[in-house]
C-alpha cells in the first residue's frame, strides 16, 4: 500500500477515543489506552489523526448538505476481512487519510459473507463451522454498532465480493473508486483479492484495489528480511532472534473520531440489512444450529465476538485480574477461562489488533511488573507472526502432504519426516469424536468439538496423536480445526499443523500421550470435566484407565472396552524421539 506522511504539523494532531479503557493504575491515575504517541525511529506511520475542525458537522442542515451525494467524486471502500475493528486499522486509517485530502469524497464501509468460506473443503468439512461463523456475525455487528457511532455504518451483504463491492462503486463520468482491504497471504484469500481487483478495474478505469499489510505484530515492511520472505528461516528461535533485535512494533494508530467518514448516500437502504444467523450461508443445517445455540456453558470462556468484547479481556486479563504476570506458570493449563489470555479468536478476526495487545502489556510492565511471564505473551504473539510469514514464504506448499520440506525430503520419497501417510477412516472418527480410548485426546477432542476451542497443550496432544501415533494424513486434522475452531486463522492453524506433522524439516516432535497426562492432568480434572464415563476413575488410572484393576473398573462404573473405549489399536510406526513437550 502507499505511505502517506502526514501534512498536518504533529502538535496538531488531537488523540481521538472510541470508548476508551481506563486503567486505574498504581498511583491512582487514569491511564487512557489512545496515548497520542508517534514514536517513529526509522519510518513515517501513515496516519492523519486529525480530528475533524468543523464543530457543526452534525447538524441536521449541514449534513444534508453534505450528504446530496451529487458532487462526490471519489468513493473510498473499507473491504473488512479479518480486521474487524476501528483501533489500529490501518485501511481504515488509509480511508481517513484519503477523505482529508480530497474534496468530494465519501466511504463505503463494507463486510461481505463469501459462500465459499463456508463450503466444503476438498476433505468434506464446511470450513467454516457454527462456531466460528457465529463469532464472526458478532464481530460484523459490534463493528457495525461502532462505525454508527462514528456516523458512519457498514454495509453487510452475502455474496462474492468480486459481485458486491461493484455494484456500490460510483459510476459516473470521471468518478473515481479506491477499495482498501488488508493484506492476506493465503491462496483463497488471494484468489479473491484477483478476481476483486479485476472486477473494480473493469468497473471504472480510475478504479484501484490497495492491500494494505495489517495483521501482523511486526510490519512486513521493517522485518530484517527480503519482502517475498524467501530468507526467513523455517524455524521459530532464528525468526524471533532476529526480528526482536532489528525490528520494532509500531505504535497502534487511533480509531477514527465522529464524523471522520463521511457516509455515503445513495446507498442508504442497504445499511438496514442487519445479519442473523438465519442469513449466514452456512453449508447445512448442523453447523447453522450450533451458531444459533450460541457460546457453550462449559466452555472456557463464554466467547462473544467483537472489538468492545476483545478490549475487554485485554482489560481483564491485563490489568483488573493481573493474570499476564503470571502467564508463564499458568499457561499449560485446561481448564477454566484464566490459565492463559485466550485472546486467539479475537486476534483471529482482527477484532484486536496484536501490536494494541503489546502497546498494553508494555504499558503493564512499565506501571505494575515486567517479567517471565509479560513477555511471554509477546513471545506467542511474535509465533503467529512467524507463521504468517511463513505461509507468505511457503505458498501453498502449507497444504501439500510433504509439507514444506518436501523437496528436501526428496519428493515423494519420503527420506525424512513422519509420512507416508495412512488411510484410516476408522481412527479419524474415533479422533473427531473424542472416542480414542486414549482420555487426555479424547477431552480435548470433546471440548472443540462442544465449544470450538481448545488449549494450546491439547492441540499439540491430539495433532501429535493423529499424525505421528495414529499416521492419518495430518490435513484432515487441519481442515477438522479449520470448521471447528473459533480462532481458526490460514497461516496459524496449517503453519502449526505441518511442523506437528514433522513436515517442516526440523525434528520430528512426538508427544507420549500418558505422560503428558501426568505431567499437564495429573488429577484428571479436566478429562473428568470433559469425559463423563471416566468420573469415578482413581486419578492414579486416569490416563490409562485399562490398567485398572477388575473390581477397581467396577467400583469405578468404567469397564474398558464398554463404558470407554478400548485405547485404540495404533499401526507400528517408526519411532520419533519423543517430546516432553516442553514446546510452546
């Protein structure tokens, strides 16, 4: 996308808030999240924080006015993907940016469900489930409810962007229509974007599409590597040592202030359209249930989607309940909404961008306690961006069965990794109904399957148990997280599963099931909470309840074999040096 600086002398600039977060801090004083800050050691952030001057801008004359719509000539779109918010959006930044520099313009906030993302995939799972559609539908209306607030509103519509987004661009002699979206990088992301960019050109030869890189905690453009990525290291500890020694976050930008995004108004009758779930097009009726169903009782957290809900666990988790100084201890946990920020889905979506999630724990440290455990949270957030830069480097090669290093595992030959990969229908439903027999899989499998969420320790239990124990083609995992998981993100969700799998050319890291039981469940709490039939099991027994004793089995109401299922009978496989999964 283009950088702009800004014209506007920086004394100028006014911090503008969208409900902002008081923190009450140690000394008592009000610390506002919007810190009009512009730290810029070695770049120009594009903003233009400039508050609009024209105090009757509200008036109902004045905004008739305005809003004749006959002398606007340009139109600015906001395409919202998975940026759902107005804090530190840089397309919405970009659209501010344009509307003060350019007279008769107004913008088009636009949110577009694409049939196709919640199709089935080539495995025959909808991609995307009722669990994460109905997060989304939140988020699309919190972000509707915000813009309103702004005087501006979004536009929601079903279809395929490349057939909606023309059909509200400006079409008279000389008009011109610039579409802002944010930079995806994986291939049905991108396969839209061309077929958008094609349809907005051949709407208008003054017409553009601008990508505009935004979800990452370092930018694209100040990571220490080439900009296609293709010397980025394949593993994790090079990337972070690098980007945290040469690069810096950049300072999140301030939402919009009232006014700042003047509404479009010839199209006044398709902002009424509010979504239910009833509108989504989900791929059947199942998944359109569990939308409807709403966030489960038992899950971890009752997830709503959104930017208010997303600052307010930052609030939460960061200063009322002050669990980020205790992160790293807590964060193997299970159970419960506080062993670790569950931020994901809100991340996920964009509700949330991760360098507002910094700015925070920084000022945390500064205020009340930096240690182990405050960076710890920065050090996840440095891992999503990894994989999203390695999904750029990597292409499709993330949904390819050899994974990334296929080459250098000599194609199909397999000399390396953990495949070839088996064909076992059988152990992939057991896998999908949490039915394994082994219980730490079979909880977790229930938990996501209930409530489209999962620890971070389960997912690398239960992905190590279908590709390396089991020896199931690992992308059917991908694509059962892909439907099921509310955080499901492209880059993410393939990126983590392809290193599970062995298939990025590092070491191969297999997790011993029982052990990790004892080590992360040593009570079996959370396989309790999750398998009923295992309630009255000794904690002794609790992962592997078939060395229970006969009368023990009985006292227990737990037969092996009857009321659990018998550990299920895994093919010989080669031997991986087994983790104890000190991984993050």
């Amino acid at each position: 996308g283009m950088r702009l600086a800004t014209s506007q002398p920086r004394s100028r600039l006014e911090p503008v808030t969208l409900g902002p977060i008081v923190t009450p801090t140690v000394t008592g004083r009000i610390a506002l999240l919007h810190r009009s800050v512009y730290r810029s050691q070695r770049r120009t952030i594009a903003v233009s924080g400039v508050a609009f001057a024209n105090a009757t801008a509200d008036t109902p004359d004045n905004k008739k006015a305005r809003m004749t719509g006959s002398d606007t000539t340009t139109r600015v779109v906001v395409w919202f993907r998975n940026d759902l918010r107005l804090q530190d959006n840089y397309a919405v930044k970009q659209a501010e940016s344009i509307v003060t520099r350019t007279a008769g313009c107004d913008v088009l906030p636009l949110y577009v469900f694409d049939p196709r993302t919640f199709a089935p995939s080539s495995w025959g799972s909808p991609k995307c489930g009722g669990h994460r559609g109905r997060f989304q539908l939140e988020s699309v209306l919190n972000l509707k409810r915000n813009l309103r607030a702004i005087g501006s509103d979004l536009l929601v519509a079903v279809g395929k962007p490349e057939e909606v987004i023309p059909k509200y661009l400006l079409d008279a002699p000389g008009a011109k229509n610039v579409v802002l979206t944010q930079e995806e990088v994986c291939a049905e992301e991108l396969r839209v974007d061309a077929k958008v960019k094609s349809a907005v050109k051949s709407a208008g030869n003054l017409n553009r599409l601008d990508k505009i890189w935004g979800s990452t905690l370092y930018h694209k453009d100040d990571l220490p590597f080439r900009s296609d990525a293709s010397d980025l290291p394949d593993v994790f500890t090079p990337f972070r040592n690098k980007v945290e020694s040469k690069s810096e976050p950049r300072e999140p930008v301030p939402p919009p202030a009232k006014g700042a995004l003047p509404m479009p108004s010839d199209t006044v009758e398709a902002f009424a359209f509010e979504p239910t779930v009833a509108d989504l097009p989900f791929a059947n009726e199942d998944e359109r249930a569990v939308a409807a169903a709403g966030a489960h009782p038992d899950g971890v957290l009752p997830f709503e989607g959104g930017e208010s809900a997303a600052l307010a666990r930052v609030r939460y988790y960061v200063w009322e309940s002050e669990k980020i100084a205790t992160y790293f201890e807590t964060r193997n946990g299970m159970l419960g909404g506080d062993y670790s920020s569950k931020l994901a889905p809100w991340l996920a979506h964009g509700c949330v961008s991760p360098r507002q999630v910094v700015a925070e724990v920084r000022k945390f440290e500064s205020q009340r306690v930096e240690n182990k455990s405050t960076y710890w949270l920065i050090f996840e957030l440095i891992w999503r961006d990894f994989f999203k830069f390695f999904a750029l480097k990597h292409g499709n090669a993330i949904f390819f069965s050899e994974g990334t290093a296929g080459g250098k595992m000599g194609g199909s030959g397999y000399k390396g990794g953990a495949g070839p990969w088996r064909d076992d229908p059988a152990a992939l439903a057991a896998w999908k109904e949490g039915k394994t027999g082994y219980p730490l899989v079979d909880a977790n499998m229930r938990e996501l399957a209930a409530t489209g969420f999962m620890s971070n320790r389960g997912r690398q239990n239960v992905a190590s148990w279908l590709a390396l124990d089991a020896g199931v083609d690992w992308r059917l995992g991908a694509e059962w997280f892909e439907n099921k998981l509310m955080d499901y993100d492209c880059s993410a969700n393939w990126g983590n599963w392809v290193a599970a799998a062995g298939m990025t050319g590092g070491r191969v890291n297999k997790f011993n099931i029982a052990k990790q039981t004892k080590d992360y469940d040593p009570e079996g709490e959370y396989i309790k909470y999750w398998v009923p039939e295992l309630r009255k099991v000794p904690a002794k027994y609790i992962a592997e309840p078939r060395q229970m004793p006969g009368d023990v089995a009985q006292q227990a109401g737990c037969v092996v074999g009857v009321d659990y299922p018998a550990p299920f009978r895994l093919p010989a496989r080669r031997e991986f040096s087994s983790s104890s999964g000190g991984g993050g």
